[in-house]
C-alpha cells in the first residue's frame, strides 16, 4: 500500500518533469537574422508614435459605465438624482 502511494507520486513527478524538459527544448529555434539597417539616431516617442485618442476615450468610457454599473447595484437600482 505504502509502495503504491509513493509509485503514484514519483511516477507524477517523472512526467511533470519529462514534459517541462521536452516543452522547453521542443520550443528552441535559431534566432532571426539581424536587419540589414541598424535604426536611425533621430529621437522618436516610446512606442513609434502611436496614437492614443481612440483607444483612450474607449477605455475611459468603459470604465466610467463599468463605475456607474457598480454604483448602480450598490444602491440597488434605488439611484435618484435630485434637481
């Protein structure tokens, strides 16, 4: 009984072991080749100048409905606005 408790667990352990080692060297590849242009000296903003109007407005939208949404349950459905 003991013998098959302690199987179990080495047995566990072989594999868990065996699959992170061939996952690891499964997943190798030679790099790429460098670029033919190193880059340019010019100073350019972090993330090549991307614009953030868009996507920006999207998330605050989100998270000032997501913000009402909670406030909304937290009263429970009971929110009046006064004039």
């Amino acid at each position: 009984m003991i013998m098959k408790k302690n199987f179990k667990a080495i047995l566990f352990s072989f594999i868990l072991i065996a699959c992170m080692t061939f996952a690891k060297t499964g997943m190798a590849q030679a790099p790429p080749p460098p670029p033919a242009e190193k880059g340019s000296n010019t100073n350019k903003a972090p993330g090549g100048g991307a614009p953030l109007d868009g996507g920006l407005y999207l998330a605050l939208a989100l998270v000032a409905g997501f913000g009402a949404w909670k406030l909304y349950q937290a009263t429970g459905g009971k929110l009046k606005i006064k004039d």
